[in-house]
C-alpha cells in the first residue's frame, strides 16, 4: 500500500529541489515513487501542476506506434500514424493515474501566493536513508497517510537545522 505525503513549502522552488532530491533516491533505490506531483501558486493566486510523468506525449507515443502498425496492414502507414498519434494523445490527457489532479488543485489553492506544495505518494522507502536526504530542506507536513509517530519524525527532520547530509561533523 502506498504513502501519501503532501508539504507545503513558502516559496514557488523549494517543493521542485525536493522532488528533485527524490528522483535521485529512487535512481539509487532507496525510495520507490508511484507519483511525485508539485503545484505551484504563483503571484496573481494561479495553481499549476508539474507532473512527474507527462501522460498526453507517452499516450501519443504509444498511439503513433500502434496506429503506424495498423496503418500498415491497411496499406496506409501515415494515416494511421496520424490517427494513432491523436488518439493516444487525447487517451493520455484524459488518464489520470497517481494522485487525483482535483485534490491537489484545491488544497494548493487554499495556501498563499507565491508557494508551491509537493505531493508525493510512496509505495517504499528506506526511511533511514531517505529521512538524512530531506533533513533540513523545511516545509511543512500537511496531510499523511503515516502514523502519527512517522508524521512527527518526518517533520521534525524537516525542520532540523545542522550538518548537510553527506557531510562530515
């Protein structure tokens, strides 16, 4: 079962370094990531989402390809290749996996101008490692899916200011 996650961060930048941050853990499988979403609220109080996967590109894609092999076998490779391709387009777009894109909307919406908000749902981890990764990067825990004891250390590692992770004291 997968861990959501949501932290609130006061500037538009910081929920992205984070992210960043857990990319590089899930390359170094320390941290695996069904979905890992930053919304942004910028000045004039507009929301915008910066989905991990682009679904609309992998959907056109994947149709383009279907639609060249089909187009094929009707001796019509670019026809099909056309069709495939907006098909897939439009079957991406519409698909939503991960975390529901209304939820987010209205939860960023509801914070001040000018921060960002990172979602995250995580369906495992190596909290040790990960936890000395995030230490000090701020933010504040919003909502959970963790127990009341990982919210707390999770938060507590948050706001811990001290010795860069990686660094010798």
């Amino acid at each position: 079962m997968s861990n959501l996650i949501v932290v609130a961060y006061d500037d538009q930048f910081r929920a992205e370094e984070v992210r960043t941050k857990l990319r590089r853990l899930q390359q170094d499988y320390l941290i695996d990531l069904e979905d890992a979403v930053v919304a942004v609220k910028d000045e004039k109080g507009k929301v915008k989402l910066h989905q991990m996967y682009n679904l609309t590109a992998s959907g056109a894609l994947s149709g383009g390809f279907w639609g060249t092999l089909i187009g094929l076998i009707f001796m019509n490779p670019l026809l099909g290749l056309a069709v495939g391709a907006g098909a897939g387009a439009v079957s991406g777009a519409l698909s939503d996996v991960g975390i529901n894109d209304d939820f987010m909307k209205n939860l960023a919406a509801t914070f001040n101008n000018g921060s960002s908000v990172l979602f995250v749902l995580v369906r495992k981890a190596t909290p040790d490692k990960v936890l000395e990764e995030l230490q000090g990067t701020g933010g504040k825990v919003i909502k959970t899916s963790l127990t009341h004891d990982e919210e707390a250390k999770l938060q507590a590692v948050l706001d811990q200011v001290g010795t860069p992770a990686g660094s010798e004291s």
